[in-house]
C-alpha cells in the first residue's frame, strides 16, 4: 500500500468510455508520477491530455489538448481560449478520430488524489453528439476527509455505457455533501484551488495547467534531452525532479527507438527474402503448368470426356429400356383393347332395337305428365285468380257497408234533422233512394237560391222606395220654407199660400205613388214566404244554403263512391263467372284416371333400363384409334431397339480409347509429383501443394499471377 504523504497526490487515473479506451485504470507511482513510454505515435500525449491538463483547471478548450507554446511567458499566462486552427479538441478526445471513431458518446475522466488527511476526486463527464449544437458538460469534486475509507464512485451503467448528468447525480447521492457538481468550468476551477489546491483563487490554479501543458507536449514525450523550457516550467509548478530520472526516462525512450530501428531492418530482409521465395515459386509454377499440368489437363479431359460417352450412352440404354418396357405394355393393352372394341360392336346391333323401344316409351308419358302438369298448373292459376276474385268481391262489399253505415246513414240523418220544420226539403230528403235525395236536393238548393236572391232584391227595392219617401218629405219641407222665405209681406201672402198647398199636394201625391210601389214589392214577397214555407227559416239562418250546399256535394260523393263500388262488384261477379266456367272447361280437358307419381315412376324405371344398354356411337373411330396406336408402338419397338444397339456400340469404343489416356495420365502423374518435390521449399506455407491435382486446381485460381511469371527470368 502507498505512503500516505503530507499533501494531496494521486492515486489512480481513469478513464471511462472516453477516447479510445471503454475503461482504463492507471494507478500512479510512489510520489504521485505518472510515465509513459512507447513509440512515436503510440498515444502517449494523446492519453495525458485525458487528464492534464484538464483535470487541474477544468479547462475544455483546444489549448488544453495541444502542445503548449511561449514557454517564456508563463507567468503571463490566462484562460485558455478555443482556436479554429487547432484539429485537437475536446469532443476529437472524447469521440475518438479516424475509422474507430464514435457518432454520439457518455465518458468521464476523472483521477483519486490522498494524503493523510483526506482523499480528493477531480474529474469531469460530458456528453456529444456529432451534429448536434447542445454539448453539456459537467465537473464534479468529491472531498472525504477520511482517507482509508472506501469512497466509490459510479460513472457508468451495466452495460458500460457512461450515465448522463442527471443519472450520475441519483447514481452517487449516497456521497452526500461529499460532492459537489458544476456546470461551468470557472466554477470548477475557483472550487479546486481553494478547497483542494489551497490557492486563493482560481488565476493562480490556471498558471498550474498552462505548465502541465509542457508536461503534456512532445517536448519530453518524445524523449528529447532539451529540458530547458521544462526546468522553466516546473519552478513554477511543483518541487523539482531528481535530475537522474529524468534522464532515466529519456535513456528508455532512446532503447525503444533503437530497438525499433534494428526490428524494422529484421523487417526489411525477411520481407525480401520472402518475395525472393515467392518469385522462385511463381515462375516454376508456371513452368510446371506449361511441361506437365497443361498436357495432363488436356488428357485428363480427354478421358472424362469419353467416360461422359459411357456415363451418357449406359444412361441412354437405361433410358430405352425403360421405354422399350412401356411400349411393350402399351402395345399389349392396345391389342387387347381393339379386340374388346370389335368384340362389342358385334353386340351392340340388337341393343340399338331395345334402346329405341324404351325411347318411345318414355317420350310418349313424358308428353302425358307435362300435358297433365300444365292443366294442373293452369287449373291452380285459375282457382287462384277466382279466390282471388272473391277476396275482392268481399273486401267492396265490406267497404260498400262500410260507406252506407259510416258515411251516408249518418249524413242522411244529418238532413232530416235539418229539415224538421222545413216541409219542402223534408219532402226531398224523406225519398228512398240516396239517388233520388241527392237528385231533389240539388233541385231545391238551386230553387231556393233563386228565390232568396229575388226575395232579398225585393227587399233592397223596399228600401230604396223608403228611402224615396223620406226624401219627398224632407224636400217637401224645404221647399215649404223656401217659400216663405221668397213671399214675404201682406201683398204677397195669398200667393205664399196657394204655392204652400201646391207644395203639400204634388209631393203628397208622389210618395203615395212610392207607397204603392212598396206594397207592391211587400205583397210579391209575401206571396213567395206561402209559396215556400222554407224561406222564412232560410232568411233567418245566413248560413243555412252553404252548409245545405256542403251536405249535398258530401252525398254527391258518396252516392258517386257507391255506384262506383256497384260497378266493380258486377264487374268481379262476371269475371267469377268466366273463372268458373275455365276451372269446368279444364277439368273436363282432364284424365281423373291418371296419376302423375305413376307415370314419373315408369319414366324414371324405363330410362334406368335404356340407360343400362349403352351403345357406344364412337366405336368404329375407336377402333381406327386403336389400330393407329397400335402401328405407333409397333414403330416405336422397333426404333428404341435400334438406339439401345448404337449406344453399346459406342460403349465398346469409348473403352477402347480410354485404356490408351489412362497410361497418360499415370505418367503425367507421376512425373508431376517429383517436380512438385522439388518445388516443396519455395511453396508458401499456408498453400498445400502434394498432388497435381492440388497444382492444377491452384494454377486455375492464379491463373493471371502464374501467367504473368516469366520462367526464363529465373533460369537464367
């Protein structure tokens, strides 16, 4: 376990999901110090940029991750700044560069600092996404003042991927006050120089990172002795290193570089040496496929070739065989078939006399049963239309009751009612028949219209002469003062006098005239109240003739509605009679003693009988069939028989050849393998070369490499 020192030193380094590494844990050296060595370009800056120096100020921007410069300046240095001409910067480190680069990622970086009053966390979580403008970041400090004490911190979920800010704030609430969170670097860094640097502000700590960022440049991770600017830097940083460490260090990164350069050169030979191998490989490969594999394949096809003659001319015979058997067969059947054919057209002559028996037989009840069927269908139609006739008959004379009942009775009362005390329309509505009443009512409502438009003219006469009377008597009286108003005087008053009496007698006698005139109109409509005793009812009652008039027009409808349902009655009762005299014409027409279930019986058990006795109409082109099919296969007996010859007989010669290209091959074969022998050496390891086969089958899979290989460049 590492010496607790006096002041904060780290512990470990880590990295979690963040550049190139899933997780790393470093653990530091006995003081604190973190060395890495390895070849130019391993990583090294790249992985102490991870840290430093980030981690001491909370910085982000681009200086952070790139070699420091104005080394003689440090004491001037402020906040680093962002600079576009810079390609490293924070999310580069985060997401990583090149092929392994990441689209959109979580990491944390973060490293354990102790001593023997407490322990100290310092890191940062961020999250990016490559595209998108948002980039939260977040700094945390975690301060125990018990330095032996387990203090876990959880950046990560089961599956490795890094948690956001929200998630690594519930994930480690266990810390309590332990830890504090921040959004921005300035408040990260004003946080660690006075709580866990001991500065007294965040400027100070700023001066640290700007010399941990020579620690971080190519300056010393390239093992370069010049250490000026590093002496410059680290006064200002923290006491000074042994000197003979520092060479130390830059002595190993000098043996990393030499060894490097004496493996490269192991390199470079080998590889020459390799590509000597393979030269010699390729061109005698090329040798060998013109001498030895180029003929061998072409005997080798040769003899496949006439083993395929075999294969296909054994396949042909199997073939014909197979259909020399059918055929066979097939003429067999054929043979037999035409034998049965002209067997049953010799025994189908007097089926032919018994078929036509049966025929006639069920045509003449077929034509009895459907003259039957259609009587009985026409005799159900008409009792059909005739109940159908009486159904209407029934249904008029309900409604002809109906109306006489409903209708007429109550408004034939109506008038009677009406014609109490009225003896001339009791005498028209006290007739029989509604005929008759609505007849003599119309009759008396156009008489008595007349007579009360002359009796009520009368009446108007009778005041006019009133009227005339009152004015003669009225204008007598003026003319009475005109008078005595123009004679005026003694002289003059024998005149006033006769003229007064002249006055009195000629209007006098004029309204005596208009009296006349008026009994004259009153004895004319006395003697029409005794010629119609109606009247005087009918001028009391205004309205008397139009509801009179209504009544009538109401008994004209249905006396109207009534002869109209008479009509149609005697209309059904001669159409019943005409559909009763069709039901009697038609069952005379019919047979009673016929029954229609027997007769479809007979037809149904006859055309059983005819239809067992089948005569076959085709027969004789059956048989030219049969005898056509049956010269077919004869044919083609004949012909496969003459194919399964000629196929053995290229077997035969097929054979013959192929003993000559087998003592070919061998041959070839054999010395195919010694020179494969002796190509063994210069073969390539991973290419397995022992038999021609393996030769012939490589070279077809070079075929370009091995043509291109000239074998006269190698020989001489």
């Amino acid at each position: 376990m590492m010496e607790l020192k006096e002041h904060l030193t780290p512990v470990s380094f880590h990295l979690r999901s963040f550049n190139k590494y899933r997780s790393l844990d470093l653990p530091a050296a006995e003081n604190g110090n973190l060395t890495l060595i390895g070849e130019n370009a391993a990583g090294k800056t790249t992985l102490a940029n991870c840290f430093f120096p980030m981690l001491i100020d909370g910085s982000i921007a681009t200086p952070s991750f790139n070699s420091a410069k104005g080394t003689d300046k440090l004491t001037q240095t402020g906040n680093p700044r962002n600079s576009a001409r810079e390609s490293r910067n924070f999310e580069s480190m985060l997401l990583g560069w090149g092929s392994g680069a990441m689209k959109v990622r979580t990491g944390y970086s973060y490293m354990r600092l102790r001593s023997q009053k407490r322990q100290v966390i310092l890191g940062l979580g961020a999250h990016r996404a490559v595209g998108e403008i948002r980039k939260p970041t977040w700094w945390f400090v975690v301060i125990s003042n018990r330095p032996d004490a387990e203090l876990p911190l959880i950046t990560t979920r089961t599956d490795g991927t890094g948690l956001n800010e929200a998630e690594f704030r519930e994930a480690n609430a266990g810390l309590g006050n332990q830890l504090r969170l921040f959004n921005q670097a300035i408040n990260y860094r004003e946080y660690a120089a006075t709580q866990v640097y001991g500065f007294t502000s965040g400027e100070s700590l700023g001066k640290l990172a700007a010399v941990y960022r020579l620690l971080a440049s190519p300056i010393l991770t390239a093992g370069n002795a010049r250490f000026t600017p590093i002496r410059e830097a680290l006064k200002h940083a923290q006491e000074g290193i042994d000197p003979q460490i520092i060479q130390q260090v830059a002595d190993s990164q000098r043996e990393v570089n030499r060894t490097k350069g004496v493996l490269e050169r192991l390199k470079q030979a080998q590889t020459r040496l390799q590509r000597m191998k393979k030269e010699i490989f390729w061109r005698n490969l090329n040798h060998i496929r013109e001498t030895t594999l180029i003929p061998y394949s072409r005997v080798r096809q040769d003899h496949e070739k006439k083993q395929e003659v075999i294969d296909q001319a054994r396949q042909m015979i199997a073939t014909v065989q197979e259909q020399l058997q059918l055929v066979t067969t097939s003429l067999t059947q054929v043979t037999e078939q035409l034998r049965q054919l002209r067997q049953a057209k010799a025994d189908q002559q007097s089926i032919v006399v018994l078929r036509d028996q049966y025929q006639a037989q069920i045509q003449s009840l077929t034509k009895q049963l459907a003259i039957y069927q259609a009587q009985q269908k026409q005799l159900k139609k008409v009792r059909a239309q005739l109940a159908e006739v009486v159904q209407q008959q029934a249904a008029l004379t309900t409604q002809q009751q109906a109306v006489q009942e409903q209708q007429l009775r109550p408004l034939l009362t109506q008038l009677a009612t009406r014609a109490t005390d009225l003896p001339e329309l009791m005498d028209v509505v006290t007739e029989v028949e509604p005929t008759d009443v609505n007849v003599g009512l119309a009759d008396y409502i156009r008489q008595m219209k007349k007579v009360l438009t002359q009796y009520q003219a009368d009446e108007r006469a009778k005041e006019r002469v009133s009227r005339d009377v009152q004015i003669v008597s009225e204008m007598r009286e003026t003319l009475g003062q005109r008078i005595d108003q123009r004679l005026q005087g003694p002289l003059q008053g024998r005149v006033r006098k006769d003229l007064q009496q002249d006055n009195v007698d000629v209007h006098e006698a004029g309204a005596a005239k208009m009296n006349d005139q008026f009994q004259e109109i009153l004895a004319k409509q006395q003697a029409a109240l005794r010629a119609h005793p109606d009247l005087k009812v009918i001028l009391d009652q205004a309205d008397f003739l139009s509801e009179l008039g209504q009544q009538q027009r109401s008994l004209a409808q249905l006396v109207q509605h009534l002869a109209d349902l008479s009509r149609q009655l005697e209309s059904l009762a001669n159409t019943q009679a005409l559909y009763e005299q069709q039901v009697d014409d038609v069952q005379a027409q019919m047979d009673p003693d016929f029954d229609a279930q027997q007769a479809q019986d007979t037809i149904v058990d006859t055309q059983q009988r005819r239809d067992a006795l089948v005569i076959d109409t085709q027969i004789d082109q059956k048989i030219a069939q049969a005898e056509q099919a049956q010269h077919q296969f004869e044919r083609e007996q004949a012909k496969l028989s003459n194919q399964q010859a000629q196929a053995e007989g290229r077997i035969s010669s097929a054979k013959e050849d192929m003993v000559g290209l087998r003592d070919q091959l061998d041959q070839l074969e054999t010395d195919g393998q010694a020179i494969l022998q002796t190509l063994a050496p210069y073969v390539p390891a991973e290419t397995p070369l022992t038999t021609i086969l393996e030769a012939l089958a490589f070279v077809q899979q070079h075929r370009s490499e091995v043509r291109n290989s000239d074998y006269a460049d190698i020989s001489d």
